[in-house]
C-alpha cells in the first residue's frame, strides 16, 4: 500500500518504474479530489529490488524511491 495526498482536485498520474526506469505500471490515471488516498500494488510478479513511483498532477511532480523485499 502506498499513501498519497493530493492539495488540489486535478487529472493525476501514479506510475511506478524499474531501476532501469522503465514503466511497469500505472496505478492512478484519472481526475482526484483533494485527499489522501492509498493504492495498493500487487507486486506479486516483480523480483525483489529497487523500484520508483512518479506522481504527476496538475500542480505537482514527485518520484520517491522504495524497496521491494520478498
């Protein structure tokens, strides 16, 4: 699970990529309300490692780096 929160209600973009930056899948792709939300990943099928998550809005562009352990 992985906590977001949005200031502005705008069009909002929550990707997360491999170490070697590739985009492996979109989580949020769609107009949000301001608030705190929580996605859930299923990362079932990805090998343990390094991976990104890259939020885009209309006011806002964050990437932060997380660890996937099995």
């Amino acid at each position: 699970k992985i906590k977001f929160n949005i200031p502005n209600s705008s069009l909002v973009e929550f990707k997360i990529y491999n170490s070697a930056g590739k985009e492996i899948t979109t989580l949020v792709n769609g107009k949000l309300s301001s608030g705190s939300y929580e996605v859930n990943w299923n990362a079932s099928d990805y090998p343990s490692g390094v991976y990104y998550y890259k939020i885009v809005s209309e006011h806002f562009n964050d990437t932060k780096k997380m660890v996937l352990i099995k």
